[in-house]
C-alpha cells in the first residue's frame, strides 16, 4: 500500500507537470506567432513606404527636368527678353532681368563741389527730388575749405545715406605767384578740382562723372538729358564734354516754347553743370594747372579742336551771387539765365544727329543758306525779310562785341571762341525768331567757302 500510494503521487506530480509545460509550450507559441504576424505587418508597410518614397522622388527629378528646361539660362536672359514682346514675358524672366547688375559704364554719378556754403542744402535737394535712380546716379559730395556749418548739412545727407561725403584733406594756404594774391580762392578751386575728380576716377573707380557746383539749381529733365548724351559722348571722338549750360541762355534769347528739345555742338567749353569720361581725365590730370581750371581748360592745347554738347535751354541755373567771382556777370547776367520747365524724355530723342559728320554738314549749310540782316533791324525787328531765321555777319571781334552788346549777348573771348559759339556761329532767339550771329567765310581761318 505503502508503494502504491507513493506510485500515485509520482504519477499524479508527472501529470501536473505535463499539464503545465503544455499550458506554457502553447502561451509562447502563440505569443510567438503574434510576434510574427506582428512583424510581418511592419515589414510590409516599411517596404510600402519604400515604394511611395521612390516614386516622390521619380516625380521630384521629372518635376527638375521640367524647370531647367523653362528656366533661361543666365547667358540667355537678354536674349529671351529680346525675343519676347513685354506683355508676354513670364515673371520669373522678368525678374531675372531686372536684377542684372548695373555696369559701371552704365553709372553716372554726380559729383558736387562744396566749400563755404550752408545753402548746398539747396541743390542737394534738387538733385534728389528728380533722381530717377540712386544705383545708376550716386552723389558724392567733396568739401573743401572745412567750414563746420556747410559739413554738418552734408552730414545729414551722408547719415541718411543719400549722399557719399569726402573732404579735402589738403587745408594749407596754396602758392601764389606775386601780385595774384587776391586770387588765391582761384587755386584751391583748381586744387581741390584735381583732389575730387581723382577720387571719382581713381579712388571709386567710376568711367564717367557728372560735375556740378554747390550753387546750382538743376532742371526736372536733367538726369534724362545725362543719361541719353552719354552714349554719344562715348562713341563721338570729336566731343569732349556734354554741358547743361546755355551762356546765353537768357529767357529773352531761348525758344522757351519749343526749344527744349534743341541741343547744339559747341566749341565753347561751358561748364557749370558738365560731364566728362575717364578717358579724358586720363589725359587732363597729369597738365593740370595750378589755377583757373576753366579758362585752361578753353585753350587749343587742352580742346584740340574738341566739342561739347549744350542745350538750347539750360538743365542748370546758378543761385550763388557770393563766391570766389565775386557776383561778376550776375546781376547782369547769370540770374536771367532761363532753367527748362518743360521735361524732355531725350531718350527718346535722335542723338545720332549730333555727331560730327551729320550735324556739320547741316548746320553750317542751313546756317550760310540764310538771308542777311543788320544786328540794329534784328533788335528792332524792323526791316527784316521775312518771319523765318535769319542770319548777322561778323568780320572781326570788334564787329562780333558790337552786334553782340546790341542784342544782349555775352561778348567776350575765350581762346578766341565766342561763348556759345561753332566754327564762330552763335545761335539765339529774339522776337520769335531764330538768329545766326556767325562770322564772314574767311574771318579767323574758319573754312566756311565750301559751305
């Protein structure tokens, strides 16, 4: 009985432990293939997405593919810009062709010359109400004379970034030959002419540079009339300057009606308010003088036979009766001096007729081909054949000064050149009427007998 019983309790403890290792065996097998099916699932998903990933990216390269092909290439912005009418143009052309960087050919910047005046408030202020474009137009202003109160306005235009701001540093008493000491502002005008305009073409490496002074007044058009002289100045070897400045440009003595648009090839170097290439400051700054910039700048040796361009009605009118000049010509002249109101686009304007074997040519033709009237009947506007232009002979300087006071011209010479004048002639308006005031054929060796 004794083994029986314990036979049982083996046999009853093996049946437990079956029981239990089946109970167990079956939990891990289906834990097992719970894992598995669980593990298939994200096996399948991850090759899903697999799948849709490479097919963005097929997409994403056909997507590039196509935007190469209607993006133009940099080198062939202006080309498509050309070939397509402007209504057309898609925008992203269009933006391209608007950031194309600015030359530096393509700059013209403004250099004003400044010393002792407060009042260059004034003209700063001109200039930037018409400035059409401050990239294609800087300012750079250049001081001299240290004089506190004109450079605190200045500043204010450097502080607000509208103006660049240099300063001569040359501030010592110039040499002056004996008995021109009263003369002395004509030397640091010639000096700080020479410091400024080597900054410009030196110093910001500019290739062209647009001069004025701070007493000039400039007109709505005047960044129009720059800008659209500029090519011709470049490509005409017989010009050496393009002026804003008519001498004689009185409101009694411009077609202020219709005249905006006229400009004339000159002899006469004007100045006040000019323009200049590299170029030519390449050849100027090493004969610089020492003083009267301007008058040297009028002798053969400098002009050699050079023009300038210069407006019918001035682009410039000076304020500044106070200077180195003490007011000469001012209150008898420069103040009438007549700024053009009437804004002309010139670049839509024909330049080409300005260079030197077309307008020649036709101008002094048109000039000798006209009747021939007394300077008196002209100031009376008496006696004269008809109301088209006519014509005033000269024979000598005498004769020109005479008939020149009569009408209320400039009468002086500079380098034997009349102010205003082309091969001698000088062109004006009086009473309505255009006016040829031009020399007699074989007067000063102007070769006019072909003509």
């Amino acid at each position: 009985m004794k083994y029986k019983r314990l036979g049982l309790i083996v046999a009853f403890c093996f049946a437990s432990w079956l029981v239990l290792a089946f109970v167990i065996f079956n939990e891990n097998t289906v834990k097992k293939i719970d894992v598995e099916t669980k593990k298939g699932s994200l096996l399948k998903y991850i090759q899903e997405l697999e799948t849709q990933i490479s097919q963005q990216e097929e997409t994403y390269k056909l997507l590039v593919d196509k935007l190469k092909k209607l993006t133009p290439r940099p080198e062939n912005v202006l080309e498509t810009l050309e070939l397509q009418a402007p209504i057309h143009r898609e925008p992203e052309v269009a933006t391209l062709a608007h950031k194309q960087p600015t030359t530096q050919d393509e700059i013209l910047p403004v250099l004003v010359f400044s010393c002792n005046r407060p009042d260059i408030r004034r003209s700063l202020d001109g200039l930037l109400k018409y400035r059409p474009d401050a990239k294609k137009f800087p300012i750079i202003v250049s001081q001299d004379c240290a004089h506190r109160a004109t450079a605190k306005v200045i500043r204010s235009y450097s502080d607000a970034s509208q103006v660049t701001y240099i300063q001569q540093p040359d501030q010592s008493d110039p040499i002056v030959p004996p008995g021109e000491a009263k003369f002395k502002g004509y030397f640091k005008i010639a000096r700080h002419y020479l410091f400024g305009l080597s900054q410009v073409f030196r110093t910001f490496n500019y290739t062209t540079v647009i001069i004025v002074e701070d007493d000039l007044d400039v007109a709505p058009d005047f960044f129009s009339y720059f800008a659209s002289t500029y090519q011709l100045l470049k490509k005409d070897p017989s010009l050496w300057c393009v002026s804003a400045w008519n001498d004689n440009g009185k409101a009694s003595l411009v077609d202020v009606q219709q005249g905006s648009k006229l400009l004339y090839r000159s002899d006469f170097f004007p100045g006040l308010g000019w323009m200049i290439t590299k170029e030519l400051w390449d050849e100027l700054e090493p004969k610089w003088p020492k003083s009267y910039w301007d008058d040297w700048m009028r002798r053969p040796e400098q002009r050699k036979d050079r023009a300038c361009i210069r407006p019918e009605v001035s682009r410039t009118r000076t304020f500044g009766k106070i200077g180195v000049s003490n007011g000469l010509f001012f209150d008898k002249h420069l103040k009438y001096i007549k700024l053009n109101e009437m804004p002309i686009d010139f670049s839509k304007e024909n330049m080409s007729r300005l260079t030197q074997s077309i307008y020649d040519a036709d101008y002094i033709r048109h000039v000798y081909s006209l009747p021939l009237v007394s300077a008196p009947d002209v100031r009376t506007n008496t006696n004269l054949p008809f109301d088209g232009p006519v014509r005033i002979t000269y024979h000598t300087k005498d004769t020109f000064k005479s008939a020149a006071k009569l009408l209320g011209l400039m009468d002086d010479f500079k380098s034997g050149v009349p102010r205003t004048g082309y091969h001698g002639i000088v062109s004006f308006f009086l009473n309505g009427r255009r006016i040829y005031l031009a020399p007699h054929s074989n007067w000063k060796g102007y070769d006019l007998t072909w003509s």
